[in-house]
C-alpha cells in the first residue's frame, strides 16, 4: 500500500492508520458485491493507545453507500452507539446493536462484520443451516453459531440471547437475516467471512443439483485445522486482504482521504 495521508496532527497515528484500513475494507465489500444499498456495517475497536482503554469504535456513517466511505468520515462512537466527534452524519442504531454486544462482551473481538449477501440469507432461511458438504464450509467445521430472527435488531433485550447463541464461535448465522463475523484483526474477521460467503455460494449453487456428498466429520475437522494452520503462516488473513486492497487502490483510492 502506498504512504497513508493524515489530514490532521491532532489525529493519533494508529487511529489514522485504523481508519485508513476499516475504510480499505469498505471498498473491497463494494469490491466483491457485498453492499446492501446503505445498510449493514463493519466495525473496528480503537486500540488503547488511542482511547486509554476506554472502548471507542469507528463505524460507517449512516447514509453513505460503502463506495462513499473514507477514513475520515468514518464515525468514531461509544459501546452505546454515542458519536464521540462532531461528524455530522448519524449512526445506524439497528447496525450498532450486534456490533457494540460483541465487541462490549466478546474478549478479542476487534473487528465485527456483518452482511446481508444473497447467498448467506438464503442459507440462513434454510432449516439445516451451513452444509458441510463442501471445500468452503469443510473449512469451518465448529466455527459457526447460530441466532434466532427476533426482529430488526434495535432492542437491548436481545443482547444476552445473542452472546449465548454465539458462545465461543468467531462466526454466526443470524437466522432469516444473515452471516457474522468477528476476531482480533480485521483480516482475519474478513477472510473467515470470505469462506464462509463461498461456502454458502456453493451450497446455493449445489441445492440446484438434487442430493449432495456429504464431508465425514472426521474429514471436516482436519480439514479446518489445516487450513488454520495455513492461515496463519500467511498472515491470518492479511496476504488475502492486502492483495484486495492492492485491487482497490488501482480503481480507486479515495477511502484514503
């Protein structure tokens, strides 16, 4: 990636370099088609050298499409959803509910995404959910969760539901409505999000098809650890996303400003 621009002095650089990088991530979802008009969000926690440990995040502003995002409007809120800057654009309150109940209760969740893809809503309305029966999902065999649709996600009531249904998973089907992911860095919440949109990819593609092959379990779990285990000799998810943004960058670097 090219030297990152900082409009302001004031700005610590590791809130600028987050906000360079969370914006990077909004065009690649324009990228790959992940966009649902204004809606749906990803979210990043501001590191401790930026808050003293008080738990702030960037989000999108509420109204721009993701083509629109850049690092400095990005809005910069509390666990509650509460603007901390005076960005004049409002904060989404459906978007913030899943996103500050994880990040608020989740050790480790630095990065949440959450997306309405075709694909992964149409797995989520199905009644079996994920199937292992294919290279994609094979690769997350018990890394998924599931959450019954209550609704628009606007009530606080259902936060510890959700925490509950989510357990220990990094990622979540929210049934009737979408896929979730989240984890300590960025890359990492998109590449495991990745897999699992390729994996319903191939599911909604293969229901078309009449019966399917089942993956052994035993086969599944190998599977997943040898693929983590590849993961992370590359970064965890950091070659695949800088390779993304490396794409961006040639058709578009404005997220940067």
């Amino acid at each position: 990636m090219n030297a990152i621009p900082q409009p302001s002095s004031r700005m610590h650089p590791d809130e600028w370099k987050a906000r360079v990088q969370l914006a990077a991530c909004y065009r690649v979802f324009v990228l790959l088609g992940w966009t649902e008009m204004i809606y749906n969000h990803i979210t990043v926690r501001l590191p401790d050298s930026v808050t003293g440990g008080d738990k702030q995040f960037l989000i999108n502003p509420f109204g721009l499409h993701y083509s629109e995002v850049t690092a400095s409007n990005l809005l910069k809120i509390d666990v509650r959803g509460n603007k901390l800057d005076a960005n004049p654009w409002p904060v989404n309150p459906a978007g913030f509910t899943i996103h500050g109940t994880i990040h608020d209760h989740v050790p480790g969740a630095h990065c949440v995404m959450h997306t309405h893809t075709t694909a992964g809503i149409a797995v989520a309305c199905t009644q079996g959910g994920l199937a292992q029966n294919n290279f994609y999902s094979a690769q997350l065999h018990d890394m998924v969760a599931y959450h019954d649709f209550e609704g628009i996600t606007v009530h606080a009531e259902e936060a510890p539901r959700l925490l509950a249904s989510m357990g220990n998973k990094p990622l979540l089907i929210l049934r009737n409505h979408g896929l979730l992911s989240h984890a300590a860095t960025l890359p990492l919440a998109f590449v495991q999000l990745w897999t699992l949109q390729r994996a319903c990819e191939i599911q909604l593609a293969q229901a078309a098809l009449g019966p399917c092959i089942p993956v052994p379990e035993a086969v599944a779990h190998k599977t997943t650890v040898d693929s983590l285990q590849f993961d992370a000799s590359f970064g965890a998810g950091q070659d695949v996303f800088d390779a993304l943004v490396r794409q961006v960058d040639r058709l578009d670097d404005s997220y940067k400003k």
